[in-house]
C-alpha cells in the first residue's frame, strides 16, 4: 500500500513537471568562452577534412538504461526514472569474442549531444583494439537523447527539473551505467578506464576522484580543472589568445587590436549600424554595435582555441588580414579575415556562434556551479577591457534562472586548490594532456603531481586534439602525445591484472 502511494506521488510529481515547463526563461547572459570537444571542428573544418572515427556505424549498439532522477535525495520524485542513453562497441573486446576481465574504456560525455562524440571522438576507436577493450559511450543527462521526461528546451524553462541537471549527478549516471554494464556483461574484473575532453575531461578526472572503485583510470584532454576560485588568473584566457596570434602575425594582432575602436567610431555615426552591417555582409541588420564586436571575439577565440594542423584557423584568420591589399581601411581587412577562416558567402551570420542547441544547457550549468571567472584585463590584450565582474555575473544568471551561482562549490566538491599537495596525498593514475596553444591549457594541470597523476602537454596542441581520430597526416609530436599516454594507461592495466592475479592467488579465487 505505501509503494503505491509512492508511485501516485510520484506521479503526480511528474505531473506537475509536465504542466509548468515554462515557468522560467532564460535571457542572454554574460558570455563567458565555450568548452566542447568538437566545436572548432565544426566551425572550421576543411571540407576535404576526415574526421569520422575508424569504426563503422554498424559495430555500434545503442543501449538505454532507466536512469534515477536524483541519486543525491531520497525524497520520493528521487527515484523517478528517464531513458539515458550509452553506446557499446564490441568489436575488439577480449579479441573479439569477449572475455572476463578484458578492459573497458568508457568515454564520459560532456554538453552535447553522443551522436557528434560517435562521430569525432577518436582515443577509443584508435586504441581499442590495442587493449582488446570494450568501448563505451555514455550522453551526458539533459543532452541529446537523455533529457529526463520534456524537452531540453523545456527542461530549462523548468525551475524544478534543471536542478537535477549538475555534474555530481551526471558523474553518479556514469557511475550507475558502468555498474550496470558490467553486471550485464558479467565482467566484474574488467577494469575501466575513463575518457572525456573539456568539460568532460574535468569529468573524467573527477569521477576517477569520486569512484576509484569503478575507474582504474582516467584520460583527462584539455581540462581546464584550476579555472575555478580564483587558482588562474581571470585573463589567463584572452592573453594566450593574443599570444597565439601575436605568435603568428604581429600586424595581424596590432590591426585586430585597433579595429575595436574603428568599429565603435563607424557605428557612432548616424546610420553606422547600416554602414557596418553592409560593410560586414551580415546576413540580418545588426542591432548594435556589440553583436558584431561578440561574433569577432568569438571568431577569434575560437580560432585559438581550436588552432589545429593542418590549417591553423589562427593563421587562416591572420593571412586573410594581412593579406588585404596595400591600403585597405582597418575594417576591410577585419573583414577579409571573416571571408579567409568563413569562405566567400553571400552573407554572415553573427549569431553562429550562439546557435548551437547545446549553449543553453551550457548557460545554466555556467550559472549554476561551473563559475570559471573568465575575464579581460585592461592593455594586456588584443581585445577591449572587460574585467570578470563577479556581482554583475551572479545578478545576470539570477535574472536568468531565479538562482545565483555558487562560484567555490566546484573546489570544495571536487578540489583543486593546493592540488599537487593534495593529490599526491592521495590521488592516482589521472593523465591530464593539453595542448598549449589552447588558451584553456593556462588552467590545466601542465606539470606531473606524481608518478601516476602525470601531465602530457604539447607545445603545438589545442584543445582536445590528442583525443580527436588519429589521421595519416598527423604531426609526430601528436604521434607522440598519443603513444605516451597509450603507454601510461597500458601501464596502469598491467599493474592492475598482477595486482587481481596476486589478491587471487591469495585467496584462491579463479577468475
């Protein structure tokens, strides 16, 4: 009987999510720049590019688990439950057939939807057949195909349903479906090892922190973990920005660094925005000056960002600015460098930056607990002062979602101050890789903690490139990046099965 009254509440719970999805709506916030793994891909790939992993579709199973609404209650709407989905290959595992205690590597994922990881990721697909390991996909909860009960876009509109939607409750998912997984597969052995890039390589490192009882070990790409209470310095970001592009072209940065009080002299005058909206091609009339202001500075975070061989969007930007001809006015050449990292088009969109589906999900989880306080200080970079104001951020996502954020939730859940005393205390077998020219790696962990919290850093890297599909073309120093942590991970799995072997032989256990 009491089940009963349970399951009618519970009901009744969801009922009401059903009915009120519209009580919040979110507005434009504070832009602070995106994580992702494959969002400069997308922006500036080359067509003739292949960045489709080495597995076919076919060999990929899609699986949906019932997930639990809220692992951290037990309230009764607690144990509501939603679809979450993950994806299993097993083409390699244990040679081909399966087999017990063969590995698994698990690729967390992070705000967007698994259908672009499928399709980019590279680090499973490349190595599993080296480990004879199953590989694993896992959607992070409210992307994709894994938002519980509505809509995303009505599951932020919803106050009460996006306060399940956080990374202790994404992580103890992760945790549920790989516990499942095994159990299913009857592989109690096999060790797992985690992968996630970006947001999701923060996952990855802290859901090795959280369950180093289901994780063996934890592949952590471009994670930018020290970006939280103040441990980098707030224009850490935008002055490596400028220093890529200084690095590239030092009248390229002098004339991006100038434009900005060009493009607020021309909209000043009387029809500016009409002047730079056909000056611009801008396929709608621009509004304001900052909207054109907003689609540069992303066009050129992004290019750093995600500043990767072959191309080099930041040299693709800067040779279309220096390459304008002798003469041209500061702006025409701003706008050749659009049309050399764009392509001729007929117009431009300046919102593209902001469309993606998953900027949304980003936004609230920015307002709610991942609070990196990204800012620009005054002269030290290319781009116009804006200091990180932290009473105008919170008062902007409280205008937004009704809540303010909590900007030390993330060190005191998860760590990060005093890291390297700390995890040399008690932390192990995490591979933190960055690229150095991703402005994001001035927040990563760039030297080793200790002999199995080990830093893989590359001069020439960008964000989350060492994870990407492995291509014939690929430089040797990613060659190389890739190859060291291979080994690291070999070398964890090895140490592992001596350790089980040992254990079993002690207490006479066949496995």
């Amino acid at each position: 009987m009491k089940a009963l009254k349970i399951k009618v509440y519970c009901l009744a719970w969801l009922l009401f999510i059903l009915l009120h999805t519209k009580l919040a709506s979110p507005t434009p916030l504070k832009y602070i720049p995106k994580l992702g793994v494959l969002r400069g891909i997308n922006v500036f790939q080359n067509p003739s590019e292949n960045l489709t992993s080495s597995e076919p579709k076919s060999d990929l199973k899609t699986f949906y688990y019932d997930q639990t609404l809220d692992h951290l209650n037990y309230n009764p709407e607690s144990y509501l439950t939603f679809p979450q989905r993950y994806v299993l290959n097993f083409k390699h595992w244990g040679g081909g057939g399966g087999a017990a205690a063969a590995p698994i590597l698990a690729y967390l994922g992070e705000e967007s939807s698994l259908d672009d990881d499928l399709r980019g990721i590279g680090w499973l697909s490349d190595n599993a057949h080296r480990f004879k390991a199953l590989q694993v996909y896992i959607e992070h909860r409210f992307y994709g195909k894994s938002v519980p009960f509505v809509s995303s876009e009505d599951a932020l509109k919803n106050a009460t349903l996006r306060g399940y939607f956080n990374s202790a409750q994404a992580l103890a998912d992760y945790a549920e479906i790989l516990l499942h997984i095994k159990k299913k597969l009857s592989a109690k052995t096999s060790p797992i090892i985690v992968v996630g890039g970006s947001y999701g390589g923060m996952l990855a490192a802290w859901f090795r922190l959280k369950y180093p009882h289901i994780a063996l070990g934890a592949v952590a790409s471009s994670a930018p973990v020290l970006y939280f209470d103040k441990i980098t310095p707030s224009d850490a970001y935008y002055s490596r920005v400028t220093k890529d592009f200084r690095e590239a072209s030092e009248s390229c940065y002098a004339t991006i660094k100038r434009s900005w009080a060009a493009i607020d002299k021309a909209g000043a005058k009387r029809n500016g925005l009409a002047f730079l909206s056909k000056k611009f091609k801008t396929c709608k009339p621009l509004k304001s000056v900052s909207e054109l202001k907003d689609y540069l500075e992303n066009m050129y975070t992004v290019a750093a960002q995600y500043d990767r061989p072959p191309n080099y969007p930041v040299n693709q930007v800067c040779n279309g600015i220096d390459g304008a001809s002798q003469g041209t006015d500061t702006l025409a050449r701003i706008f050749s460098g659009i049309v050399a990292s764009r392509g001729k088009k007929s117009c431009y969109n300046i919102g593209e930056f902001f469309s993606d589906e998953t900027l949304n999900g980003w936004g609230w989880q920015t307002c709610s607990e991942i609070v990196m306080p990204i800012g620009i200080g005054k002269n030290k970079t290319m781009f116009p002062a804006d200091p990180f104001n932290l009473k105008e951020y919170m008062d902007s996502c409280e205008n937004s979602y009704g809540v303010v954020p909590r900007p030390h939730w993330i060190t005191t859940y998860y760590g990060g101050l005093d890291i390297r005393v700390v995890l040399k205390s008690f932390g192990s077998n995490i591979i933190f890789s960055n690229g150095l020219r991703d402005p994001y790696s001035t927040a990563g962990v760039l030297e080793d903690i200790s002999d199995s919290i080990i830093a893989v850093p590359t001069k020439n890297g960008s964000h989350c490139l060492d994870i990407l599909p492995a291509k014939k073309d690929d430089p040797d120093w990613l060659i190389m990046q890739r190859q060291i942590e291979v080994n690291i991970v070999h070398a964890w799995i090895l140490k592992y099965y001596a350790d089980l072997l040992q254990i079993s032989e002690h207490n006479e256990i066949k496995f």
